[in-house]
C-alpha cells in the first residue's frame, strides 16, 4: 500500500530546561556548568557539565547531588522555558513563515518548499543549522549548547535524528524512504521518549518479547489495536516510520477558522486569552459534535498597524479550549517579547489544521473527573483573566517526605487546567519515611512551636536510638493546654547525611489531641522534633 509521506525537518535542543536555566542564570552574572532541573523530587533535565560527572535524566534529586555535589538545582519553570526559546523560533521563521512548536527546545517544518529553496535536504540541515547556532550564541554567549537538525520521513524519525545530531554535532539527514530501516533496530523505549506514548504501554509491550520497532512494524495493525486500541494502530504508524500527524505545508484556508475582531485595539494580553477561551470553548464544541479534536492549532494574531504573528502549536492527545487560550497566551507574551508589537490586536483567528477522531471519555462517579472539575476549570479560567496570570494559582505534586514538599503552588497560566483534572497523582515509588494517605489538610509555611510534657510535667525527648523519655500526656500550643488522647511514633527522618550543610535529622510523631476547657474541640497533629525542639507541621481536619 503506497502512503503519502511527507519530509520532516527538526530542530532540537536536548535538555533545553536545563541550558535555559544555565542561560538565566549567566545573565545574572554566574557561570555554572553543572545545572539540573527538578520537577516531582526528580531530575527532568541536565546540563552537558552535569552529564559528565553522571547525572541523568530520572535521577532522584537525592542521588543527583550526591553523584555530582558541586552540582546547581532548579525547579522546572516552562514560562523560562518557551521565553528563552523563543528567539530561535523566530530566527527559523525568518526562512519558513509557518513553524510548529510542540514544546519549547524543538521546532517542526516541513520541508518541501524551504528544501527547494536552499537546494535540497542536505542545504537546508546546514542552513537551519546555522540559523540555531547564531541564535543560540547571542542567546548566551561562551555557553556551549548542543543542539541538533535531523531531517527524515515522519516527525518521530526526524526528531530521533536531530537528537543523534546534537551528540556528534552535525545534522543529520535520513535518505527518503529509509525511515522505517533506521528505527527498525531501536528499542520500543523511543515510543515514551520521543512520541510521548505512555510507559505502561511501552512495558507491556517489552514484557510481550517486543523488545525493538522492527517487530512492532511486522505485526499486523487488527491485531495490536485489538490488543492496544488506538494507540495500537499509533504504534504501528510510528515504527514504520510514519506520522499521526504530517505536518502541512501552507497555511490554512481561512473558511475553516474561528475569528474574532475587535471594535478597538486590545493591549491587554488577559482580554486577548479571555476571549480567545470563549471563541475557542465554541469550536471545541462544533468539533465535538462532529466526534473530532484538534491537535494541530493555527493562532494568527493581527495588530490595528498591520502586523501579524503566525505559529502552529501540536498536542497529540488533542487541545482543548483551556489548552488553545493557553497557547494564545503564549504566542503574544512571546511576541511582545520580541518588541515587533507596536498597536494593539484586533483579530485573532484559531484554525484547527489537524484533526483526530475524538475518543469518548466516561465522566466517573468517583475518583475521576466530574462536572465540578470542569465547573472548576472554568472558574480558573475567569480568575486568571481578571486578575493576572501571576494571581492564580494550583497545586503541583512534587512529592517527598516532608509534607510541606510534596505539593507546591503552580502558576495556572502556565499549566492546562482543564488537562490536568482528567488525570490522577500516582506515585511511581514509595517514598521512604513520608506521611501515609491521607495527606494533611492544613500545612504550615511556617511550623508552630509547641511543648510536648509527660505526666509529671517535663519536657519529652527522644534518645538517639529514637526512644522517647517518657509517654506525652500533655501539648501546649499557641497559650492553649491540650490533653493527648493518643500518640503514634516516633519514626525518624535523616536526609542529606553526605552533605554538612544540608543535613537533616528529625523524629515524626503523631498526636489526637484535645482542649482542656471543652469536650468537643479535638485536633490530630504531625509534631516533629529538631534540634531539640518540637514543632508542629501540619493537621488534619
């Protein structure tokens, strides 16, 4: 059977977190070579210099700094990250008008006419090459960032190639029609790694002895999506080395678009994504209807001087409305970034230009996500809009033992809600001396100072081998005398021990409590003791 491949070009940046963050912090003056970035109590990306003293991808932030002590931890920001992306976008925009960002370090086009342009597919991996490296020199000078061009078939073949080139530094162009031969020998990991399938899938599948691409290309397409669904025919696609979603060539006809203009000229970016969620609200809707959803956006943005900004955004699950604002969102701060803003929008228009069959999906009675979770969604949405990106903001689970670490507060601008409740926190690995389920309910930023006192009134310690001096009878907290109806623990927490600066060693005990002047009023506490101290760190109820 013939299929209609179309020629892929990808420029790609390994470990951009990290290089962005390596680049911030150069502009302020300090030159680290060794920087990692941390994301859920892991490494999710890491500098050459931290590459080489054996930090790597996945690394508990523990291990991390115990494999490479001189090494400088950030947490993960993607707002750093597409903003620090950003000029390389537009320096490639400069040859081919129309650019697709799936996330920020990597850039998608095709190539039919910008190869016919510079001569052929070789001219352009140079000529793309050297766009991202003046770039990324003026973005940091005397910072060596690798990066790579890979030019192939389909977009998981071509990104594979810019990843290979950014090793050896050179771009690297595979010949047409060799795309399924190339990923043949390479392990179904690359599915989670580069075409963003899930890991659970990808181990069935090497628990299933389907260890490499190849086999995957030769089993037929009925029999893994019997096994697999959708995502079994995905598979199949991408072994063989083709795309779920080519990407195209020329903009889209404007008939297919949802516009909206402007009576006067907006400045305001908040007005601009408000109203960019209710257009965009109506075509998830009309695509609904017709059992589809868009995971190739188009958002041109037009200013009352006649200037324009163009760029294509890529979600393989699909985008939904919150996700399109978002990326509207996006697109201007970068814009008015570059300084090329000189007006205010009057028109902006949204043109779905690839679509997928839209898989239904079952709103659960318990656990899963409800209509108050879209209700939810949607408030957050208003809020952001009114009061500023910076003024909302939504819990991120990071995990770790201290119960004042395992979740943070996000910025909701920078994260799809709406994406976000549809999914569930798992935790991949037990976390070695932290709370059980359930979680606290109140954590403070600051722990509360508290004496815990036995029977005869003295203060209770803790020995070294974690023996308590004398059962707690009595807590007083805040001027207030609590009676403890019952205590579980101690359970000691040592963290950091390699590191003199940074040692921690604490003991954990937990206490139902009750004021002395009521009958009612009765509290369960997390107390912890430190440098010979009690605190308290949390509550339930």
């Amino acid at each position: 059977m013939s299929v209609d491949v179309t020629r892929v070009a990808v420029v790609a940046c390994p470990h951009w977190p990290a290089v962005a963050a390596q680049c911030e912090l150069r502009s302020r003056g300090q030159v680290i070579a060794a920087v990692a970035v941390v994301h859920a109590q892991r490494v999710i990306a890491c500098t050459t210099g931290a590459i080489e003293h054996g930090v790597v991808v996945g690394m508990r932030k523990r291990e991390a700094q115990a494999t490479c002590p001189q090494l400088h931890l950030v947490d993960h920001q993607p707002e750093r990250d597409r903003l620090m992306f950003e000029p390389v976008v537009h320096a490639i925009a400069e040859l081919v008008p129309l650019v697709e960002v799936s996330m920020p370090g990597v850039v998608v086009l095709a190539t039919r006419g910008p190869s016919r342009y510079v001569g052929g597919d070789d001219a352009l991996a140079q000529r793309l090459t050297e766009i991202a490296h003046n770039a990324l020199h003026q973005l940091a000078q005397g910072v060596r960032i690798p990066f790579g061009v890979g030019i192939a078939d389909g977009r998981l073949t071509a990104l594979i190639a810019a990843h290979s080139a950014a090793a050896v530094g050179e771009p690297r162009v595979v010949a047409q029609g060799q795309s399924q031969q190339c990923l043949a020998v390479l392990p179904v990991s690359v599915l989670a790694d580069f075409a963003e399938i899930d890991r659970s899938v990808v181990s069935l599948l090497q628990r299933l002895g389907l260890s490499y691409l190849g086999s995957i290309a030769q089993i037929q397409p009925s029999i893994l999506v019997g096994r697999f669904g959708p995502a079994g025919n995905e598979m199949q696609r991408l072994a063989r080395g083709l795309d779920r979603h080519p990407p195209i060539v020329i903009a889209p006809p404007p008939e297919h678009a949802s516009t909206h203009r402007f009576e006067t000229p907006v400045e305001d970016v908040n007005v601009v994504v408000l109203t960019a969620r209710q257009v965009a609200d109506q075509l998830v809707v009309h695509l609904g209807s017709h059992g589809a959803s868009c995971v190739r956006l188009h958002i041109c943005l037009q200013t009352d001087h006649g200037e324009q900004s163009d760029r294509v955004w890529y979600q393989p699950e699909g985008l939904t409305a919150a996700a399109m604002a978002e990326r509207v969102r996006w697109q201007m701060e970068a814009w008015v970034a570059q300084r090329a803003v000189t007006s205010g929008v009057v028109l902006f228009r949204l043109s779905p230009i690839g679509l997928r069959a839209r898989e239904g999906r079952q709103l659960g009675l318990w656990g899963a996500t409800t209509q108050a979770d879209e209700a939810a969604s949607r408030a957050i949405e208003r809020l952001t809009a009114m009061l500023g990106a910076e003024s909302v903001r939504v819990p991120e689970w990071r995990g770790g033992r201290d119960p004042s670490e395992t979740f943070a507060l996000t910025v909701a601008a920078v994260v799809d809600v709406e994406h976000r409740t549809q999914q569930t926190v798992r935790v991949q690995e037990h976390w070695h001396g932290a709370l059980p389920a359930p979680s606290p309910s109140v954590v403070y930023d600051e722990p509360l100072p508290v004496m815990v006192c036995d029977a005869l009134g003295n203060d209770v310690t803790v020995s070294g081998r974690h023996e308590m001096s004398a059962e707690p009878c009595v807590v007083v907290l805040q001027q207030q005398h609590y009676t403890v109806l019952s205590w579980a623990g101690p359970w000691p927490v040592e963290e950091r021990w390699w590191d003199t600066m940074r040692q921690r060693r604490i003991v954990r005990i937990q206490l139902v409590v009750r004021r002395n002047n009521t009958a009612t009023t009765t509290r369960a506490l997390v107390l912890t003791r430190e440098h010979g101290k009690w605190w308290v760190t949390s509550r339930f109820g």
